[in-house]
C-alpha cells in the first residue's frame, strides 16, 4: 500500500497537493471520519509508532493483534522508518490505505492516519516547524506528540501559539461551549528516569510537569489555555523497544525482537488510541467534530484541508487570525451547506416532472396555481433559514453577514427560476386550451353545416 504525500518538499519549498487524497477519499464522502497524526521531534520513532497502530486496525482490532504467532517474524509496514541520521519523511504523508469501521449511532467511519516530518528539534526552521505542526493538529481528531527521553516545559512551550489560537477561538465565541482542539496524546519514547510506566503514569507525570509550570504568569496563562482548548490531554510512558533490536541491521519491526515491556507499552497504548473511552457505545477511534462539536463528515474534512491549504500557501498559518478566519469560514460554508441541501432538495422537486414531448404541450398537472406556488415556496424559505439558524457557526459577524447574504441571493435567484418555469408551463397549456377550444368550436360549427347532430 503506497503512501499519499499531502505536504511534501520541492526545492526546499513545501507544495500541500489535496488532489490525490481528494481522490482517494472520495468513495467515503458521506462517512464520518477519525484522522490519527503522530507529530515530534526528528528521529524519534514516530513512522514506527504509526505503523503499529497500522498493524492494529489490519488485523481487524484483534485481541492478539501483536502476539499473533503468523505475525512475529512479519516486517512491519506503513510509513518508512529506518535508522539513520538524515530524516526519511519530508512534509505529511497519509497512509494509502484507509481503515473503515461502524460506529453504533455514526455508522460507517473513515480512518485516516498521517506521518509528519520532524519538528520543534535542533537544526530544525521553527517557523517551517509550526507550518507542519499548524496542518497535523488540524486536520487530526487524535494528535500524538512523539519525544523522546522526557517531556519539560519547552515540549509544551511549543504549544503557546495554538493554545493562544484555542483562546481566540473561545473567546470569540463565549456564549457557545467550543473545544478549538479534540484529544492531545503524549508519546514519550525510551523513557528511563524511573519505573512508571504506560498510560495513567504517563498521565499523571503530565500533569506534575503541568502543575510546575504555575509557578509563573505565562506559565499559567499557557496552562489554562491548553486546559481549555484540548478537549482530553493524555501522556503514556513508553521504555526503549530494545536495543539488539533497533540497532540490527535486520530489524524490520519484527514482533518477536521487541522488548517485553516495549510490547506491553504497545498492547496499551495503540487500543486506547484506536477506541474512544470516552463514548461507551463505540469503540472506534475519536471521531471528528468540528469546534462547535459537530461532528463531521469526510466531504466536511476536505473543505477544512481546503482552507488550511489556502492560509498555508499563503504563509499565514502562523497568526491566530488567519488560522480563525479561516475556520470560521469553514464553520460558516457547513451552515451553508446543510440550509442549501434541503432548499435544493425542495426546489428540484418543487415542479411536477414532465417529459420532454410535453414541453410545448404542457397539461393542468404539470404546474401549480399561483397560490400553491407561492405557499410551497413560503414554506421551503422558512425552513430552511431555520436550519441556518439552527447551525452552529464560528463568531465572524462581517463574515457570517456575507455568507448569509450570499444564501438570500441564490434562494431568490432560485425562486425567480422557478417562477418564470411555472409561468411559461401555464402559458403553453392555456394557449394549448385556446387552441382546443377553437377545435372544438371548429368541430361544433362544422357539424352544424352538415346537419350530421
Ligand atoms: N531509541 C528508540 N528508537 C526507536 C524507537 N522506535 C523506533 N526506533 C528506531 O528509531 C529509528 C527511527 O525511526 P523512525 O520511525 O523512522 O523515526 P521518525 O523519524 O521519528 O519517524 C528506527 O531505526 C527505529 O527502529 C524507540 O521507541 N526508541
Ligand atoms: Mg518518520
């Protein structure tokens, strides 16, 4: 199974291509959608990690998913991953394969993990950094944050700026509960300093690092912003997968070259990633929603990789306002688009059908009278700027008034449309009457003369 690349590096510039996963992720348009994206430091094992969660949804969530006796000797695949100085993945990639499940009150589920490239280490562009990391975070209902050794308080300065951005969002926004960001899961990799291990001790450790951070303002502001905008923070404690193994030239991720406790962070980590505990009637990965808690839909996930694309090429992924724009934007074209599909749905069948051989020779059923028509389209109008009203939509006053405006202008250039076909069908029937009243007169009139009555 090939790899899609969504960013990737052209001549030291970053070119974000959506037509190929456009295409791929098509057939799924309707299905609601998990998007898992592992992002850190450079040589960290993040392609590795990502290729067990791989494994984990190809063998159908197994119980022995990793102990499976066929599968100990098995290389493991996914994205490349390999051990060497120089990294391997340049920009985000998205696995070629996507994952579908069912969701008990969802139904069908799209799975889509990325691979990003290293970020936010030594050597590498802070500003490139925040780009692939902006991209990762957004599009991903479950981030992993990969590091390696132990997580400080830099870790999670790397995060001031989208927690700023989360800040904005729910300021903007205050009469609405908005979550800006859904689950944050650290990986810490290779960890050492003690015996804790796996998730509730990685868990707890985060929040002692996050709680020495209160000892100044920033470090406060920082926390609640993060507190806020991330629905769930999570961390889990991972120890080395072993060292005869990574460091051997055959190690393909072989199963039966791990280390046991590598293998036990692994049976922990990769099912809680892959089912959300947090709704007991399924047990399929977070879905996503958008801030408003919507959830969303495949054909929703690419007008959102549609808009981070275009603040991304135009290098202002970095500032707050833009990335909010942009979002609001988002959230304002979903209002859009649910009041439309009902008002297009109405207005397609708001005139009988009526065959082509009866277009110039329309009958009595084949349109309305002027008063069922201006009903119908009463009606339909009502409706449907109830379900704009109904939509949640992202604070943006001038915006939202455009958008809005621009609904009004298609409705009425819709119902004008409408009008003059309804017109035109009663014109040609009632000169299709005329000309039948004439006959029949004609035919009257004749019989007379003959004296045939
Ligand atoms: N020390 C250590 N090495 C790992 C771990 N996981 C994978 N590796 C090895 O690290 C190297 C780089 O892995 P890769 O997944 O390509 O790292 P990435 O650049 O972060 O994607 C490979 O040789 C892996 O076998 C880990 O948890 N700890
Ligand atoms: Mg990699």
């Amino acid at each position: 199974m090939s790899i899609i690349k969504l960013v990737s590096k052209q001549d030291d510039a970053f070119v974000f291509d959506v037509e190929a996963l456009r295409e791929k992720l098509a057939i799924y348009a309707d299905h609601k959608v998990s998007v898992i994206s592992i992002a850190g430091a450079f040589r960290t094992g993040k392609s590795f990690l990502a290729n067990w969660i791989i494994r984990y949804f190809e063998l159908d969530r197994d119980e022995n998913w990793l102990d499976s006796e066929d599968k100990l000797e098995s290389q493991l695949e996914g994205f490349e991953f390999a051990r060497q100085r120089e990294p391997v993945t340049d920009g985000i990639d998205v696995w070629g394969q996507v994952f579908e499940l069912e969701h008990a009150h969802h139904g069908n589920i799209a799975v889509v993990i990325l691979d990003t490239q290293g970020i936010f280490s030594l050597g590498s562009d802070f500003s490139e950094s925040v780009a692939i990391f902006a991209v990762s975070l957004f599009l991903s209902s479950i981030q992993i944050y990969n590091i390696r050794g132990n997580l400080t308080r830099s870790d999670l300065e790397h995060l001031r700026l989208f927690a700023s951005y989360g800040q904005m969002m729910i300021d903007q926004n205050s009469e609405s509960a908005c979550v800006p960001f859904q689950r944050l899961v650290f990986a810490i990799r290779d960890w050492e300093l003690d015996d804790d291990l796996g998730l509730e001790d990685g868990t707890k450790f985060l929040q002692s690092v996050m709680e020495e951070m209160e000892d100044t303002e920033e470090g406060v502001e920082l926390l609640n912003s993060l507190r806020t905008s991330f629905g769930k923070l999570n961390c889990h404690l991972f120890r080395h997968p072993g060292s005869d193994a990574v460091r051997s030239d055959d190690f393909q991720g072989q199963v039966a070259q791990l280390d046991e406790e590598f293998k036990d962070g692994l049976k922990e980590f990769i099912p809680f990633v892959a089912n959300d505990d947090t709704d007991n009637s399924s047990d399929v990965p977070t879905l996503k929603i958008s801030p408003l808690k919507q959830v969303l839909t495949v054909d929703d996930l690419m007008d959102q990789i549609d808009a981070i694309k275009e603040i991304f090429d135009s290098g202002l992924i970095d500032k707050p306002e833009s990335m909010y724009g942009a979002f609001s934007k988002v959230s304002h074209g979903k209002a859009v688009k649910e009041a439309a599909k009902y008002w297009n749905s109405k207005m397609n069948a708001l005139l009988p059908d009526m065959p082509e051989s009866r277009r110039e020779k329309p009958i009595r059923t084949d349109f309305l009278n002027d008063g069922e028509f201006e009903e119908k389209l009463d009606k339909y109008s009502k409706k449907t700027w109830e379900i704009w009203n109904e939509q949640p939509k992202l604070a943006d006053e001038e915006a939202l008034e455009n958008v809005r405006k621009g609904l009004e202008e298609k409705m009425s250039q819709d119902i004008d449309n409408m009008r003059s076909e309804n017109q035109n069908r009663e014109a040609l029937y009632d000169k299709t009457w005329a000309a039948r009243c004439a006959c029949i007169v004609a035919s009257c009139a004749c019989c007379v003369a003959c004296k045939c009555a």
